[in-house]
C-alpha cells in the first residue's frame, strides 16, 4: 500500500507512521529522517538542503521534493510505502502525483489523524524532558513524574522545550492549518482521504487506521 499520514503537531503521527509501516510491512519515509539521512551521508541533496538550513532559510520545495523520489525508488519502496511529513503542502502534494504518475502507480489512502486544538496544546505544552536523558519523557497531565520538575528514572531535572511553549504550539498549529491542511481537501478531490480519530489508546488509534485501511496487518501483496 501507498499512504500519506497527515495530521497536526501533536496528533501522535511518527508513532502510527512506525506502528502501521510495520503492521503492513512497508517503509515508514520520514521527512526528518530523509533530511538526517542525505545530510549525514553529505549527498549532493544533503549538502543542498544544509546549505539552506544554515544560512536560515526553508529548504526549497524541489529539494525535498528531490529526496523523497530517491527514497521512493528505493528497493525496499518498491511495494508500498508510508509517508510521514510529506507532502507538507499543496504544490508538494502536486508534484507527489507527477511523481507516481510517471511511474504508473498512485496513492492508495491519505489518513488524516484528527484530534482537537485544544487537546494538542495539552498534550505538547504538558510535555517534560529530562536535562539527562533525552528520552526520559513524562507529562504534568497524562505521565507526572512522582516529584514534580525530578525524573523519576534518574533523578534528573525536568524541563520544557522552548518549542513546546504554548505559544509555539499555537504558532505551529497556525502554520500547519494555512500550509499543511489544505492538502487534506486536495485529497478529498480525489476520494483518498480517511479521517481518523487520533484520541484514546495508541492501540485503539492504530486499530482504527487499519480498520479504514481494510486491514489487519496481513501481508501486502500489492
């Protein structure tokens, strides 16, 4: 299968992305890790696109565009795969189509995880993270560690990132509603899109991706 997962900051999307790819056997393609990947490897994209970064400025969409088509063409694509933060836009989502056109394939779903403003606020202005373990994570709300502001792991201090500011959060919010969503109604144009309910258990939210998906994690054989 061939997916795109959209969805706002917060909404949970790197952990369906891991969890369906893995479910349906496919590559999770993340636009992070595709930046990390070329930029590590100092790929003639990787050296583009950091050139960008360090200087300030977005990456142009071509660059990205770019990357993703050799992730797509990789062997292990050759199936399916899911893509996670792209497209991020409209002219994005434009250029995917060509894309897939050229190589006679196309999009088998575009899974919008839906979860209300508000709720992501709480979920990414609550989060905490420990100055000595990065993946030691709790929650005011959802995960409090047993000492407020003390990682009950080691003892570390907790902090809030500055992009994890309500402020920030809010501003994100906006940028993903002008630039991002409107590739949700593209989508519609085409029949393309399940809307899913990214609240309650992660379990829960997988089972109702894959229930819209008509699977239950059996192989793909597309």
């Amino acid at each position: 299968m061939r997916i795109v997962l959209v969805g706002p900051p917060g909404a949970g999307k790197g952990t369906q992305a891991v969890r369906l790819a893995k479910e349906l056997k496919i590559p999770h393609i993340s636009t992070g890790d595709l930046f990390r990947a070329n930029i590590s490897q100092q790929t003639e994209l990787g050296k583009l696109a950091k050139s960008y970064m360090d200087a300030g400025n977005l990456v142009p969409d071509e660059v990205t565009i770019a990357m993703a088509k050799d992730r797509m063409e990789q062997e292990d694509a050759a199936r399916g795969f899911l893509l996670d933060g792209f497209p991020r836009n409209v002219s994005q989502a434009e250029a995917l189509d060509e894309l897939l056109k050229a190589e006679k394939i196309k999009l088998d779903a575009v899974l919008d995880l839906e979860v209300p403003e508000e709720e992501v606020v709480k979920r990414i202005a609550g989060r905490r993270l420990c100055r000595n373990k990065a993946d030691h994570v709790f929650h005011v709300t959802y995960s409090p560690p047993k000492v407020e502001g003390v990682c009950d792991i080691c003892g570390g201090e907790l902090y809030q990132r500055d992009d994890d500011s309500e402020d920030t959060v809010r501003t994100r919010l906006e940028v993903y509603h002008t630039q991002t969503e409107p590739i949700i109604d593209y989508y519609k144009a085409q029949g393309l899109v399940a809307t899913i309910s990214a609240l309650g258990p992660v379990d829960e939210v997988t089972k109702r991706a894959l229930d819209a998906l008509g699977r239950d994690g059996e192989d793909d054989e597309k």
